[in-house]
C-alpha cells in the first residue's frame, strides 16, 4: 500500500481482500458449506454408535492430517509437551469432540473451546504450534461500521488527495468520488473478520446483532494469520506499495489460504470427528457489487494467485520449504502470478525526475515512498472492470478461470492475471503533484519491449475511452473528459520506446505545468461548427445500437452471471481481512 493507501486498513485486499479486502476474497465459499454445528448427539457418527464410549468413538483417523501431527491418546489427555505437541492445544486435541450447542451463539467460554480446537486443528495441517492464541471478539456488523468509520475518518485531506489523483489516473474512481469513503463502503459492508497483528487481536462479526455467531472458517483463517505472526514476525516487512503489498500477501494469503481449504474440505466431507461451526446462510447471499471491480480484483490477486504459489513452493520441499519464503519474500505480484519466476525476476527501477513549474509541487510523505508502484496484478484489475460494465476490454474468458468440463469458476484459483496487454510488464511508479487542493498524477511504466508497451497503451487506450476521455484534436495522445464522463480532467500519454508515461491534470492548460516533457497543447476553439457529415447525417449519434449485436461474454455466463458467480465464489475471501 502506497501514500494515501497505507494510513489507514485494507485488506487485504482485499481485502482481505478479501473479497478481496478491503476486498479480501479467497478462492472459496467455506463458510455456507454444512448446517451450523449443533450438539454432539446430533453427530451422525453418535447416533450411528449410540451407546459408545466417547473417547473410542472419536479416536481420530490420523491418515487426514499432516504426519508432523502427534496421534492423540483415547481419552484425550494432556501430552507431556503441552502446547509444543502438534495438534494441541490448551487442552483440546484437533479432534476432541466438544459439548456446544451453537445454534444460539456463543458463550465466552464456549467460544474459548472452539478458538483452542480450531487452533489444534490449524497446527495438525500446518505444522506449526501455537505459543498461544490472541483474543477472539465477535461484533456485529453496525459495531464493526462505526469502528470503519472512525478509522477512515482519521484519513488526513493530503492522503485523501494523493488516493483520488492516483485512482483518476488509473481510471477506477471518478473525480467526484472521495476514494476514501468508497474504501470505507467496501470494508464495512464485506469484511467478515480480521487479524490485528499490531494489537494482536482477532475480530469477528456477525451480520446478525442478536445472536453473535461464530464461522469456524473465518477463525481457522485468522488464527492462522496469528501463527504466522508467531512464527515469522509478520511487521517486519515491508508492504508500501500497491505491487509490493501483493507480493507479500501473495506469501501471507497463499499460506494460510491453502491450509483454510484442506481444513474446509474436512468440514465440508465430514472427515473432522465432529462436524464444523459454519454459517448456514448461502455463500456471497445478500453481497452486493463492490463500490469498484478494479479496486476489488486489484486487491484479490493475492487470495487467487498465492494459493496457487504457495503449492508450488510446498511441492519442491514441503512446509520447510514454505518457512523459507519468510526470509525471502517475493519483491513483486509478478512472482506470485508466476510462480517460477520467484526469486528471479526484478521490479524496474525507474527514474521519474521531477518536471513540474512553480506552480506544482510534488507530493511526499514522512517515512514513506513518494509514490506507488502499481505493478501486474494492479493493471490487470484495471482492464478488467469494463466487462463488468458490459463493455469488455479483455474478454471475460480471457480472465476468468472456468473449468471447461463444468462451466464453473475455478473456486481455488478464481482470476486470471496473466493477461496479454499486462504480460510485458517490467515497473512502474506513480507520482502525484499538488497545486493548492487540486492534483496531478505522473506514472511512468516499463516493459520488455516496444511492442509490450503499444499492447498496453492499446489496451489502456481503450479504458480511457470507455471512461468518457475524447482524443484532443490536432495533438497525438492526449484526451480530454467531459461531463458525460465520471472524470473531470485532461490526459496525455507520451511513447519513449518500452516505457509510457502518463500524465494527468485539472486542466489541458494544467499539464504542462505537472510535466514539462508533455507536448504544447491548446484547447480546440469553442464555436458551434456543424456536426452533420457530407452526407447530412449527425456524427454525434449514438453508437451504441451496436452493443446488442456483439456479445464478448462466455455463452451463457455473461457479466451479471460472472457477478453472482464471483461474490458466491469469492465471499470467503471477503470474510477474511488481514490487517496491519
């Protein structure tokens, strides 16, 4: 997270994020996967063997964890080790049965069993132990609002700044949206529990203010964010950059993520010995579009990705080899997005020099980057979001991973990142001028070559479009956004080879004045010319008719469809906000 991202919680995200985090949205719906556990005589294994004494009935099937695990005694006591034993934990073995009736919510001491059981189950499957485990809270939702808005309300109006011209110049919020307030709408309304590893603490809420329930799955997550913390010192790294952050959680996610399915699958299959407290509502029931699909697939690019990477790693050597990746995390999302490139590909690093007037002044922040690095996963997500409007840019096929035989997404790995117009990608940054309480942006990108820089500005040319921009007559590459348009600004792209650099401002008159390298240009006379062509028709009409002949949606599944598709699939992500 770069200035204005960093000063207040994302997901993470996304997002953590899930959805997304901010948009944090993992790969699947866990949390609507069985009935809310209710009583162990309700326990399909009980009644079979009514009559059986406890501890024989449910002595685990070791073979469905992790070897690393200790095999736990019949009758559940303590092992010498204590809390150094895989697989318990304060007084509960991975798969001691416990005496809960949940249906009504959780009593404290109830929620303390559950939190120890599910904490037992985490370290059978990741093997790693506990030293101990923060506190649980569980809120509802109108609780966890207020908390969002007194955070986001702290946002300084410089930070507020910097975030509106960096998301005017990435074409994904408009001029007259405060990117706070809608980062602030997306938290309150998707995210289903945190990890705080600064106060160490785990948050969850409810949608339900008078019965506080508890979804196992968004515990085992967090309790696994809690472990890593543990065990790897989570606030040692450092995560300032739109990039850099989804390198990182690409790691953080990706981890816990993988662990979180297999427990899942065990609930889902019944292979636990007592079934898991899940929420009995469907998966994504009641989640509406997120404020931004950019800003929501830009932060889901590790919840989609970092399973996929962190099953690479474990296939070379196992959770050894995962532990690793903790003194040498990726410095981008291109690693986690390919995952062979770990430890072998280097982010660009571009000079921006300085070119504005006197007039301008270019942003900088105590104790963080002047800019942001947007990277892969960002641009993708930007390209992205038009088929959302019904007007793709990438085709939907082309980002959504549907599995050919089933026609479903694919819930572990949900998006595609991987783009053509992204591909190329080598760096980028992002600088924001100001002028008073008006701002500039200045982005420069690298790519391999020329030829991945013109399929990126083709691209990117086609989102300006969409987003109302109208190429300025008489000066190549530069637009202006009118009122029919969610942006109120002037834009130029200059072409030097592989790099691009993209400059924003109030005002044609105002670019130069952000950049200097940005071409002279004059605003085209203001008369009321004629606008029939020689043929007497009006060249202003609307072209759209078209839009009905042309149909870029998969068959069968076209935005509406992938919509519900992606909030079904994607709501368990958004349950889970990893935080700072």
């Amino acid at each position: 997270m770069g200035p204005g991202q960093n000063r207040f919680f994302l997901a993470t995200v996304v997002l953590g994020l899930a959805l997304l985090t901010g948009f944090a949205v993992a790969g699947t719906s866990g949390v609507a996967a069985t009935d809310t556990t209710t009583t162990l005589e309700e326990s399909a294994d009980y009644t079979t063997l009514e009559g059986a004494d406890a501890s024989t009935l449910y002595a685990a099937d070791h073979d469905h964890v992790h070897e690393c695990a200790a095999e736990p005694p019949a009758d559940f006591s303590a092992p010498a080790d204590g809390n150094d034993t895989i697989g318990w934990f304060d007084g509960y073995w991975y798969n001691q049965p416990l005496d809960i009736d949940a249906t009504d919510g959780l009593t404290e001491d109830e929620l303390e069993q559950v939190s120890a059981r599910t904490a037992a189950r985490f370290e059978a499957l990741r093997c790693l132990t506990f030293e101990e485990i923060p506190p649980v809270e569980i809120v509802d939702r109108e609780e966890f609002a207020e908390e969002t808005s007194g955070q986001y309300g702290e946002v300084d109006e410089r930070t507020r700044l910097f975030d509106n011209a960096q998301f005017e110049a990435l074409l994904l919020i408009g001029s007259s949206d405060d990117s706070v307030e809608v980062r602030e709408a997306d938290r309150s309304a998707t995210v289903g529990g945190y990890y705080d590893f600064v106060n160490d603490e785990i948050v969850v809420i409810s949608d339900d203010p008078d019965q506080l329930q508890l979804d196992e799955a968004v515990l085992a997550h967090e309790l696994g964010h809690a472990l890593q913390n543990q065990h790897f010192d989570l606030a040692r790294y450092e995560r300032n950059t739109r990039d850099l952050d989804n390198g990182k959680l690409g790691v953080i996610e990706g981890d816990v993520h993988r662990v979180e399915q297999q427990y899942l699958e065990y609930c889902e299959e019944g292979v636990w010995n007592e079934p898991c407290i899940l929420d009995d509502a469907e998966a994504g029931a009641g989640a509406g579009e997120p404020p931004s699909w950019g800003l929501y697939f830009m932060q889901f690019q590790p919840y989609s990705d970092g399973p996929n990477f962190i099953d690479h790693v474990y296939e070379q050597g196992g959770w050894d080899a995962v532990n690793a990746v903790y003194d040498d995390m990726p410095r981008s999302a291109v690693e986690i997005i390919y995952p062979e490139r770990y430890g072998e590909f280097t982010v660009a690093d571009l000079e921006v020099p300085d070119r504005s007037d006197d007039d301008w002044e270019r942003m900088t922040f105590e104790d963080e980057p002047d800019y942001n690095v947007i990277g892969q996963a960002g641009l993708s997500a930007i390209l992205m979001e038009p088929a959302y409007d019904f007007n793709p840019i990438v085709p939907q096929e082309e980002f959504l991973n549907i599995d050919p035989e089933t026609g479903d997404i694919d819930p572990e790995n949900p998006l595609n990142y991987d783009l053509e117009a992204t591909s190329g990608w080598e760096g980028d940054k992002l600088y924001v001028y100001e002028n008073d309480d008006q701002a500039g942006a200045v982005w420069k990108l690298a790519w391999e070559d020329a030829e991945d820089a013109t399929t990126f500005l083709e691209a990117y040319e086609q989102l300006i479009e969409h987003r109302g921009g109208e190429p300025l007559e008489g000066s190549e590459n530069t637009y202006v956004f009118d009122d029919g348009s969610d942006f109120d600004m002037a834009m130029t792209v200059i072409v030097d080879d592989d790099r691009l650099w993209i400059v924003t401002a109030p005002t044609l008159e105002d670019l130069e004045g952000v950049h200097a390298d940005v071409e002279s240009v004059e605003p085209p006379a203001d008369d009321d010319a004629d606008t029939t062509d020689d043929d007497g028709t009006d060249d202003t009409a609307d072209d759209d008719d078209t839009a009905d002949d042309t149909d870029d949606s998969i068959p069968g599944f076209g935005p509406a469809v992938a919509v519900a598709a992606l909030l079904a699939v994607g709501f368990a992500a958004r349950v889970r906000d990893f935080e700072r």
